[in-house]
C-alpha cells in the first residue's frame, strides 16, 4: 500500500492541522488550508514530501448560530476509515508512567493531474490505551493545556518514530508553527554523539546533524500566538519518557542511538527557553533554515528573534482548488497549461472581457443560490457584493466595515451594496464569538438598507463559493497581526479584486487601482467604497471596462505569483535542496 511512496527520500511535512478535503474537519483556518494546497501542490508537481498530521476524529467543530447571533459548538466526528487506510504500524510514546499507542492512517492526496502524495493522520484511540489517552488525537485545539502538550508530544515524537516504523527515507523535516517543534528532540536523541567523545559538560547531542535535517516556518506575527508550556507540566508528562520500546513497539533490541534516553531537561532548557518551554523557540533552534509566510511577516519575525536569518516565502493557494468551475474552464480554453504553470495567467489579455463577465455572473449567482438556502436571505444579482470570511477573531476586525452605521448606510443609498460574511470563532475565544453576535445585531440594524448575510459553518466549500462569488473581497486586519492571509489569493483565482489592509501578503499583492485597493482604517475604507471602488463596480466613470480591468489585473498579477505551485517551487529550491 505504501510502496510507491517509498522509492525516494522524501520531506517530511509537519502541522498540527491539515484541510485535505471538506468532508475531512482536520483543519480550523489558514494554516490547516495551507498545510493541504502544499500537499496538493506536492502531488501536482511530483515533489516527494510526506504530510504528518492528528487524525482529529472530532474535528474542529461545527458551527450553528442561535436566534441570538451566538455561536453553538457541535462535534464534527468523521469516519477515518471512509477515505483513508489503516496502516499496519504503531509506536509508543511515554507519558507519565505509561506508554501511549500511536497508529496510524494513510490518506492520499491525489492531483486531478495524476500525481499523488501521502499524508499519514496519527491516531491514539486504540483499546491498548486508557479511554482518556484515546482522546488524544480527538479534539483539534481542544482541550487544556496538558492535553495540547500531549497533541504535540504525539505529532513530534510519535511522528518521527512512525515514519522510521514505515520505512520512510526522510530527507529533511519541515515543522510548520512551534505545535511539532518536539520532533527535534526526538531526532537529538536519535543522533548523538559516541559517549567517548563528549567532554564534560558537553551535552552528547549532534545539534549540527538536526538542525541540516530541520527546517521551521513560523506562521504567527505575535508572541502570545505562540505554544510555550510550564516546565512543571513538562516534567510531569515526560516523567518517564525512557522509552521502553523501539518504533515498532517491540521491547528495545539494543540498537544503538538514543531513542531509549530520558529526555535531557538541560537540552531542553538550552533549546527551548529557561523559564518555560517555549516551542517556537525550540523550532528556530533545532533548525538550519527558518522563514516567515510573507515579506512583511518575516521582517516582524526577525524583530521578535533577533539573530536568527528569518527568510519570507510568501504563501499561494492552490490554482486548481481555488478556481470556480467557470473558471477553471475560462482559463483552460485560454491559457492552456494554467494548472502546472499558474504564471502562464499573466497572458489573462486573451480572455474576452465578457467572457470573464459571464463567467464571474455565473459564480455570483451561484454564491446569491445558497445564501439563500442558507438564511433565506434574498441578495441581489446586479448590487455590489462584499465578501468578508475568515476565523471571527479580535484582530481580524469584522467589525470595521460596520463602524459608522450612517455613513454606510449613506453609502448605499448612492450606490447600493449588499454584505456576506462567515466565519468560525475558537470555543474558547470569547471575543470572537462575541464579535459574531455583533454581526448579527448590525445586520439587523442595517435591514432595509443594506442586505447583510452572515452564513454559518464556514469550510473550504463555501470560502471557494464566497471568493468567487462575491465582486469585492475585504480585508481588515489590525496590522502587523496578518501573517500572510490567502482568501484574498483565492479570490484573485475568481477575478476578485481585494480592498484590503496593507498587511500580510496585501502589501506584496496590492497595486492600487490595478489588484485592487489599500487602506488604512474605517475611515479610509468607507472613503474608497465611496469614491472609488463603487463607482468603478456601476462603471459610472468609463462605461464599464475599468472593473474587468481590475478583475484581470486580480488575476493576472496575483493569481499567477501568489499561487502554491510558485510557494513550493521556493521551498524545494530554498529550504529543501541544500
Ligand atoms: C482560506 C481559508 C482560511 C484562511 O483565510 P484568511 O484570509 O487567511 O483568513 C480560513 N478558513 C477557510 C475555510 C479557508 O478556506
């Protein structure tokens, strides 16, 4: 079952979350999309990489909204035995005074171009663990404190030693985000020294040996984003973590490395912070090649960690996925080979205007067809459109567009516009989840006068639906807090122009007036809705060819750079291939 990806040494491609398709909920917002258009980009272009991930059994969740505009949690079990296979493997890995099983999952990734990339979905729920180790691998972000360690201390260690269990060649380890910065750890223990050669006082590990093998992206422009744990509950959890068993769960035969060690608290400290464990920290140590998500995120990474060589890869989406049907079919007939070569979409002056026209109509009625299913909303087809979806937390700021209820309303009345939002707050984040009962009262006030949807369960289905079918996408983030975003590339796939906030990815991607437009606040938003942007939409100034104009600079200029294909293409020439 696993031969065919056995043949090369492949990328071991780490995340604690992983959207592989949407009746798989193994993912909560961009960096679960992301981690999944890398693996498809990988099957696409043939690039030998592996996804290691959590199975997840529950999922993240699934959002209803009440009567009120709250937000209900419901589990979102899937069934991994319905799209991926059991592989006949298992490891253990100690926490406390017992080991934990970890098996595994195979899901493969297939390109509707041929290629395949396997990712494996580590599992604790076996009968050989206690009823509370089998829901490790669960909840996505669930949980306390103990239970994430737990997650990442079965995502790095299990991880590593369940790839060695399969018999995979493994060239290099890309972590992404600190949660399986641990996988460092284990490969030191794999790699020491010979006892003869360590002075004193030395600690035995081949620290240089790891960090050729590693490499980290940071996905996180703040401190508070990032994973740290207290040592007390380190030391509780790893308590006995002499590992008594070798990666097939067979009693130790004597190999020679040190995967049976304890795990060293002096390493520990030295990597990873004196105070507290901290894992973002523990991942730019083990690590020989480290990078931000875009241009202005690794310029505030190298700000936050000083002496590290924080490079930028800027994020892509996936062409395939994130074009509509219409479109992909547009751009097959026009630019032939779009999908392995998403720059050939420069030449987007050989599509007819009306057939971009056409083809966008078809995407937003489409998109109008479900809004109304969804909340029997009825929007209209020939009135302005903004979209605006993403996780409903704090500094995304769902709120501005609504900040001065009045002058939108002023707006409207001169040239009218109609709203849709959706988007997922964390259980845990109160703010979140009190901005989307925000939403809901705003767009109460604003009925009659603007049209505002708000549709529940936000997933990769309906974000494809939103990019495309809305004819504005917003972004409104409270800077330097974007690391990259990628709704906004998606919606460049559709020929959908950003009106964004100079963060993240925006400040590579926006050309004023050609990809779209910037701004800086409320203030400077409701001024180019106004004034610019609307007027562009009624093609009051020029008869209607400046808005294909700006739809085509969305995709000439954006989709064909800030695409996956081109993401990965950078990371194996840069990051991998050293
Ligand atoms: C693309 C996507 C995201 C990330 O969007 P951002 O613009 O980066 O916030 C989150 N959730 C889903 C379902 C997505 O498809």
């Amino acid at each position: 079952m696993l031969d065919e990806f056995l043949n090369v040494p492949r990328v071991a491609y780490f995340s604690m979350e992983i959207a592989l398709r949407n009746e798989i909920p193994t993912y909560a917002g961009g960096l679960g999309v992301l981690a999944g258009d890398t693996l498809r980009s990988a099957a696409e272009l043939r690039l030998p990489l592996v996804g290691v991930s959590l199975v997840s059994r529950a999922g993240y969740f699934r959002q209803e909204i009440d009567s009120e505009g709250r937000q209900i949690e419901k589990a979102d079990t899937w069934d991994p035995s319905r799209w991926a296979q059991p592989l006949d493997a298992k490891v253990a890995v100690r926490m406390e005074d017992r080991p934990v099983w970890v098996g595994v999952w195979l899901y493969v990734v297939e390109s509707h171009m041929g290629g395949r990339a396997p990712v494996l979905l580590l599992d604790t729920d076996l009968p050989e663990n206690r009823t509370d180790d089998r829901e490790i691998s669960h909840y996505l972000y669930g949980g306390d404190e103990a239970y994430r360690l737990k997650q990442e201390m079965v995502l790095g260690f299990g991880g590593v030693r369940i790839l060695r269990a399969l018999d995979f060649e493994i060239s290099a380890y890309h972590m992404n985000e600190g949660h399986s910065a641990l996988l460092g750890v284990e490969l030191l223990r794999r790699y020491m020294y010979p006892s003869d050669d360590v002075r004193p006082g030395e600690l035995p590990y081949d620290l240089p040996r790891v960090r050729d093998l590693c490499r980290f992206t940071t996905h996180t422009p703040v401190e508070a984003g990032h994973d740290r744990f207290s040592y007390d509950l380190v030391k509780r959890l790893f308590a006995s973590s002499v590992y008594g068993y070798d990666d097939r769960g067979a009693p130790p035969p004597g190999r020679p490395g040190a995967e049976h060690g304890p795990i060293d608290f002096a390493l520990l400290s030295s990597l990873a912070g004196e105070r507290e464990l901290n894992m973002t920290q523990l991942a730019l140590n083990v690590s020989d090649f480290v990078n931000g998500v875009a241009k202005r995120h690794a310029e505030v990474s190298s700000n936050m960690y000083p002496g590290y060589h924080m490079r930028a890869i800027t994020n892509g989406v996936h062409p395939y996925m994130w074009s509509a049907d219409v479109f992909r079919e547009l751009y097959t007939r026009y630019v032939p080979g779009w999908c392995h070569e998403p720059e050939l979409l420069v030449r987007v002056e050989e599509i007819p205007d009306g057939a971009i026209l056409d083809a966008h109509a078809r995407a937003k009625q489409a998109l109008i067809d479900r809004v109304r299913a969804l909340t029997s909303i009825t929007l209209d087809a020939k009135v302005a459109t903004v979209g605006f979806a993403r996780r409903m937390t704090a500094y995304k700021r769902p709120e501005l567009l609504f900040s001065d209820l009045a002058r939108l309303k002023a707006i409207a009345r001169a040239r009218p516009l109609q709203i849709v939002l959706a988007g997922k707050a964390h259980p845990r984040d109160e703010e979140g989840k009190r901005l989307i009962a925000r939403l809901h009262g705003l767009a109460r006030e604003l009925a009659g006068a603007v049209s505002v949807a708000f549709l529940p369960d936000y997933d990769l289905e309906l974000a494809l639906l939103l990019v495309a079918g809305a004819d504005i996408w917003l972004n409104t983030p409270q800077p330097p807090l974007e690391a990259s975003g990628t709704s906004g590339m998606k919606a460049a796939f559709n020929g959908v122009p950003s009106l964004s906030v100079l963060d993240g990815w925006w400040v590579e991607g926006c050309i004023e007036g050609v990809t779209g437009w910037a701004i800086q606040d409320a203030g400077s938003l409701y001024e180019k809705l106004e004034h610019l942007v609307l007027p562009l939409y009624y093609g009051a100034s020029d008869g209607g060819s400046g808005w294909v104009r700006v739809m085509k600079g969305a995709i000439g200029r954006n989709a064909a750079y800030f695409n996956s294909h081109r993401m990965m293409r950078r990371y194996a020439t840069e990051a991998y291939l050293r």
